[in-house]
C-alpha cells in the first residue's frame, strides 16, 4: 500500500530506490585501502586490539563467583582459546598484508569465512557455533573501533550501501562524504535541519536527501523501494505503477531543466541594466573544482578546510596543505581562491584536538572558529604558513571564521604578521598584500561591519549562523528549525548594515551562506546590492539565470520599501511581488 511522510527536505532531487536502514548502535565496519607504509602499524593496531580482547575475557573470568557452574567458565575459556586459534590471531593479519585493508575490514572478511562455514554444516548445534565467531569478533572489532585509525586512506569503492537511500538517526559531515564514497544514492534522517553542515554537504555533493522525519527507522523496511524527494520533503513507500510513472516523468523534466539552465553557464553573470556580478563556488576538497569549473563558477569564494582535519588522528601538517591548496589553485587556472581557515566546533569535530576533554552545552556558543585558532596556535599556525606560502603562486585571499570583536581580530592579524615575518626570515615567498577578510556570521559583528572594515580587506556574509544567532534558533534541531527564516526583517537589516559598510569603504563584500545559493532569494540581494554570491556548484546554474534576467535598478528601489515596511502582512505582499513580478 502507497503511503508519504513529509521531512525536511534539504537536497533536490528524485530518487527511486531500495531502502538501507543503518542502526546506531550496529557495529558500522569502515573498509579503507591502506599506503603500503601503514601496513606494520596497522598489524600492530590489530594485535594490540586482540591482546585488549583477551585481556577483557580474563577479567571477566577473573571476576566469576567460584560457585558458578561450571559450563558458564568453559564458556568464557572457549572464546579464550578462540582468540588464540590462528583463525582469529594470524589470518586477519596475513588478510591486511594481502589486500592493503584496515584491521576492521580484514577481521569481517574473516569473520564473514568463518560463519560461512558454520552455516554449511548439517549438525543443527554446530551451525548455532557461530554465535561464538560473532561474540569473539565483536569484542575485537569494538576495540579496534575505540582506537585510532589513519583516515588519510581511501575509502573501496566496494559498498553495501551503493544504490540505497540510507534511513539512519542522523550523519555526520564525515559520514555525509563517507556514504557518498560509497554510493548512496540518497538518505533520510530521523533528525537535523536544512542549514546542519551535513545537509550544506548533502547539496555539495549531490545527495538528495530529507531530514527530520521522525521514526523513519520503524516506518520502512529494507529493500523496500521508495521515492524520495530531496526538494519537497516527501518520502513516498511502497508506490504503486502510476506513482512510480509519475515521478519517473518528474525525474526527467529536471534533468532537461538542468541542462536548460546550463546552457549559459560559460556567460558572464551580467544583469539587464548591465551591472557585473561574481558568481563564485563554494568547496570543501580540491576534487570539486572539477564540477566548480564545468558549472561555470569564476573562482572559489568559499574553501571550507576544516574537512581536512576531521576523522583523521593527526591533523595535516603545513606540507600537506601546502600542498592541497597548491593543487587547487592549479585547477582554477589563475581564477581566485578564498581559504577560510580552519572553522572547527559546533557540529564539526576532530579527534586530536585537546578541547575535546569536555562536551559544551552549546557549542555553537562555544570554543570554535578563530576562537580555536587562538588557543590552538599549534594546529593554526601551519595552516596560516601553508596558506601564505601558496599566495606567492596565484590570486589567494584569507578568510577569517566567525569574527566577533576587534579585539581578537587584532590577535589574529598580529599572529599573521608574525608568520609573514617567520616566512620572510627563512627566505620563503608569499604575497605579502595578501587580502584578508572576515566572516560577518554573528550579529554583533554585523553591527559593527564599519568598524572590522578598518582592520580588513572584504567580508563575507555567512547567512547560516548569522541567521541562526539572530533568531536564536539551534539550525540542527528540527523541533525549532522550522523558525528558521532567512527572510526575517531583522536578518536583512543585519545583512544591509553590512553591504553599506562595504560601500562606505569602497570594499568588496560578498556572501557564502546558503542564501547565496538560494534562487528564490536572488533578486533581494541583488536589490539590497550585493554584487558578489559563493554558492554550491549544483545551484549555480539556476542563480545565474535569475541575475541575467534582473533589473538592479528596479530591485533596488522596492528593497529599499521592504526594508522600510513595519507592518508584517504588507512586508510579506512586498517580497512576493518582488520573487515573481521581478
């Protein structure tokens, strides 16, 4: 029977496909391919985590009241000896070494053999033997998955997940991209909200997705096909033939819409009345710029590089980076790049830093951002060297996360004059007028727009946390996110003040957020004079046809009405004359 739900949809696209439910508390085995040169450490990993088993086995028979039966002690002596068999001790070894594979991935190919083996057997008490083989496994694999593990690998392109729409709580950005390695085709969560930076990703790479469809978990089955669309929110199980028709029609109208829209994609971004407008990319990996360039993007307004920092042991050092941003600055072939440096925190987290002793209460709120820069100035520093040192090879610009007051602006500036200095010292080359922005993501930082001005080169707009601290609303908790409204008087006054600060100054001020890469939020920008947008690749096709066929000077004139409006019903006419007649 053909049933819907409606969640929260946060990343366009139809999707028809079966149905991969993933429970949190199922042990998630990750498969990586490992350099040759990580292979020793890894057998040692696997070792210690066999070594930690036993030793967990003994405890707990070590703790066994003597006047327990017997058989419950030979139970635990048998995993014991299991753990000495050469089944479990040398073969996942000889499985790493073989294939090149983590620890994880080898013990479940092994175990995976094993249970084969059992399940052939005729004897019914033998084949329930296997019960054994997972017990075992799993007190090793939960070590292994406590411990650290090099995710400078790649994860295989082999995948139970490729095809399905995953129905899971919720995902991490790290999870976000580990999926779409391994070929999910779309997912749905129980939680989150439209602006969480899982579902800023989502869109990044391409996942249609819904979220905040509660008990999704319960309401579908696997293998159970269903239509998912990312754009409108709706879950539709088990359709029937004239459904299925239906959105298979849907599915080809936007694709043809797509290649409509991208037929200009190589035009300059120039409105009716003749006014320039860049239209940038935002990115998280230098792989994007490959889809930045083909969409027509006129450089990378937004390089997010907290990525390279989580689900890894150590963070990257400054060769490493050096090295990626030199990569990418390569592939824009003389276009600019915008790096913001590192905006750890929040929903964003890695596993070597020692803030992390403590969960905060709100960590939107706390510790994070060029906060974290400040008191980590051995995780920042060779980011801002790296980064300098590329400027010396192409058009770079710094951006700085989730200023707030000038004076730890002045802080950073003056660890950034040091760094220069530094460089300079040991001969290497930079650029030393490399431009530095600021993020306006906070309201007091809004406010005081002109004052950041006298420190900075350009700003930059981040409407998901400008939004999200303005209207006091927690973006990744879905019982309030439906409060969150880019449209809020007060949210656009905020981004004003800061467009008339640019002009005061005379400098560029451009946005990153997910407004920027909203169409139906184009012309009121336009209107409000912003000249330059940094969005996902995917939504710049469609923000770039509403510029070409925008008049600035017509826009212009009724934001400045919208803006002045104090009543709320005549507020609202206003921006829907000005989405549709406009």
């Amino acid at each position: 029977m053909t049933y819907a739900r409606l969640g929260t949809g946060i990343s366009s696209g139809v999707v028809i496909g079966p149905v991969r439910i993933l429970y949190r508390n199922e042990l998630e085995i990750p498969q990586c391919s490992l350099p040759p040169q990580f292979i020793a450490e890894e057998i040692a990993r696997y070792q210690a985590a066999l070594t930690g088993a036993k030793q967990h086995l003994k405890d707990i028979r070590g703790q066994i009241p003597a006047h327990t039966p017997a058989d419950i002690v030979e139970f635990i002596d048998t995993h014991l000896l299991m753990l000495d068999d050469s089944t479990l001790s040398r073969v996942p070894i000889e499985i790493i070494s073989s294939r090149e594979c983590n620890a994880e991935w080898a013990l479940k190919l092994q175990r995976d053999s094993l249970v084969r083996v059992f399940d052939e057997m005729e004897d019914p008490y033998l084949r329930t033997r296997r019960d054994d083989v997972d017990h075992v496994v799993n007190t090793i694999m939960r070590i292994l998955l406590n411990s650290p593990v090099h995710h400078s690998v790649k994860p295989s392109q082999e995948s139970t997940y490729s095809g399905y729409v995953l129905v899971t709580d919720e995902l991490s950005p790290a999870d976000a991209i580990l999926m779409q390695h391994q070929g999910i085709a779309a997912f749905i969560t129980e939680g989150g909200g439209p602006t969480s930076h899982t579902a800023i990703l989502a869109r990044s790479l391409g996942i249609p997705a819904v979220v905040g469809l509660h008990h999704a978990r319960h309401c579908y089955q696997n293998d159970e096909t269903v239509i998912l669309d990312g754009q409108r929110g709706w879950v539709i199980g088990t359709p029937d033939a004239h459904t299925l028709t239906h959105f298979h029609q849907q599915r080809r109208r936007e694709q043809n819409r797509f290649i409509e829209t991208i037929r200009n994609r190589h035009q300059p971004a120039v409105t009716r009345d003749g006014i320039n407008i860049s239209v940038l990319a935002n990115i998280e990996m230098p792989g994007d710029i490959e889809s930045a360039n083909r969409i027509g993007a006129q450089g990378v307004g937004l390089f997010r590089t907290e990525y390279l920092y989580m689900n890894r042991l150590l963070p990257p050092s400054e060769e490493e980076q050096f090295e990626i941003y030199r990569e990418t600055l390569q592939r824009l072939a003389g276009k600019p790049l915008t790096i913001r440096t590192l905006d750890l925190g929040a929903d964003k987290q890695i596993n070597n830093s020692s803030t992390q002793t403590t969960v905060p209460v709100n960590p939107a709120l706390g510790l994070r951002a060029i906060r974290l820069a400040l008191k980590e100035p051995d995780l920042f520093l060779p980011q801002l060297r790296a980064i300098l040192r590329v400027s010396a090879l192409g058009p770079v610009k710094i951006l700085l996360p989730m200023i707030s007051n000038v004076q730890e602006l002045q802080l950073i500036l003056r660890l950034l004059q040091d760094t220069c200095h530094a460089l300079q010292t040991q001969g290497l080359a930079f650029d030393p007028n490399i431009p530095v922005g600021g993020m306006i993501e906070v309201p007091a930082a809004a406010i005081n727009a002109d004052m950041f001005l006298n420190f900075l080169d350009f700003l930059s707009i981040g409407t998901n946390d400008l939004i999200q601290y303005t209207l006091a609303i927690d973006r990744v908790d879905d019982e309030v996110n439906y409060l969150y409204d880019p449209l809020n008087p007060a949210v656009l006054q905020l981004i004003n003040i800061t467009l008339m600060a640019g002009r005061k100054f005379g400098k560029p001020v451009s946005m990153c957020g997910e407004m920027a890469g909203d169409p139906r939020f184009t012309r009121l920008l336009l209107g409000l004079g912003l000249t330059e947008f940094s969005m996902h690749p995917n939504t710049l096709p469609e923000v770039k046809e509403v510029i070409l066929n925008s008049n600035v000077s017509q826009l212009s004139q009724l934001t400045q009405t919208i803006l002045r409006s104090n009543d709320y019903e005549q507020f609202t006419n206003l921006l829907n004359d000005f989405q549709y007649n406009h």
